[in-house]
C-alpha cells in the first residue's frame, strides 16, 4: 500500500524584522529545497532576483547548504533540486535557516511546525497565514529597512519622496508595511521556475 500523502506546514519569519514579518505555508512533503525555496519566494513576496541558501544541521551537528552552487560564495553547496526536504527535516528537528541575497543578507527562520495528512481538494501549497508585507528588493536588509521606513513615515524629510517613489517603482503601487493578504499569494510552478532560472546557461 502506498504511503498517505502529506503535507509539511512551515512558519517563516524574517529575522531581525520588529514587529515580525511572518508567513505559514503548507507545502507537499516530497518538495525538494528548490521547490520549498520557490514557495517561500512567492508567499514572503519577493521577487527571486539574487541567490539564496538553505542551512541545516544534520543528526551528527554537521551543517548542510543547499541552493544554487556557486564558487564565488560557497564551494560545499548542495544542488537543492536534488534533494528532498523530507531526508533532512523533522518534527524531531524542526528549525533551520533560509538566506536570500548574500548582499543584503535577508535571513529567514524556518520552523516545521506540523505534518498533516492531505485535505481532499485542497490546493498546495498554500500560504494561509502571515502578517506585515515584505520588504523591497535591494533595500539594504534589515537594518536599511529600518531606515526605509523612517523616511517613509516622515514627508518632512529630504529623501521621502524620493524613497517613495522608488520604493512604488519596485512594488508596483504604493505600499502599506503593515498590509499582507494570504488570499493574494499566487504560487509558481517550481519546474518553470527551474527552467526559466537555468534557461540562459
């Protein structure tokens, strides 16, 4: 008889982000780091523009990378369309770390915080929760957020409009930092977004 099919419910929070921007997502159990990377993307709202990793201990304390190998930032890096999340991953050993953009070093907490059996009907993943939007892309990580926002909230100063508008040139329209809605979230097909990624190589 076949395993049942699962699914793996995550919480994400973006770290040193006050209050917390956070999202929970629900995504098959046989997701590769890839496919869960692409998840993660689509339900934090960013816009998968730079590299990113997976850092995660395994049983013996020995800490794995996976992502997109890249000699100029890590030579030991795991390919992670390769692997299964599921290998590495348990409620045993719920909490690992996502790193996107090695520049502004966007530091994400990943916790495993339920494994549920599969919903009749129920579309996956999912994102059914989450508070405060994303940061914009290129914006100098959390501590140029911190900075952002400041601006932002003060029309009095120099650079506001300015910040403004490039701030709504990257998302689009304007912005509210508190706003976020889990209905919005449209996930993309992993395999696209591997061929669209490695297409130009």
């Amino acid at each position: 008889m076949p395993p049942k099919k699962q699914f793996y419910q995550f919480k994400v929070t973006l770290k040193e982000t006050k209050p917390p921007i956070w999202r929970r997502i629900q995504v098959p159990s046989t997701y590769t780091f890839w496919d869960l990377h692409v998840a993660i993307q689509d339900a934090m709202g960013w816009l998968d523009c730079h590299l990113h990793e997976f850092r995660i201990r395994d049983l013996s304390g020995e800490m794995l990378s996976f992502g997109i190998p890249n000699e100029e930032y890590e030579s030991d890096m795991r390919p992670g369309w390769k692997f299964r999340i599921s290998k590495f991953i348990s409620l045993a050993k719920p909490t690992f770390e996502y790193v996107y953009d090695f520049g502004d070093d966007w530091r994400h907490k990943v916790e495993l915080v339920d494994v549920l059996p599969a919903e009749p009907g129920a579309a996956h993943p999912r994102c059914i929760k989450g508070k405060r939007a994303c940061p914009p892309e290129d914006c100098g990580g959390p501590w140029g957020y911190r900075e952002l926002l400041e601006v932002l909230s003060d029309p009095e100063q120099e650079e506001h409009a300015g910040t403004r508008s490039w701030v709504e040139s990257i998302k689009g329209g304007p912005f509210n930092p508190e706003e976020f809605d889990p209905e919005a979230v449209e996930f993309s097909d992993p395999k696209e977004r591997f061929e669209l990624a490695f297409s130009e190589e």
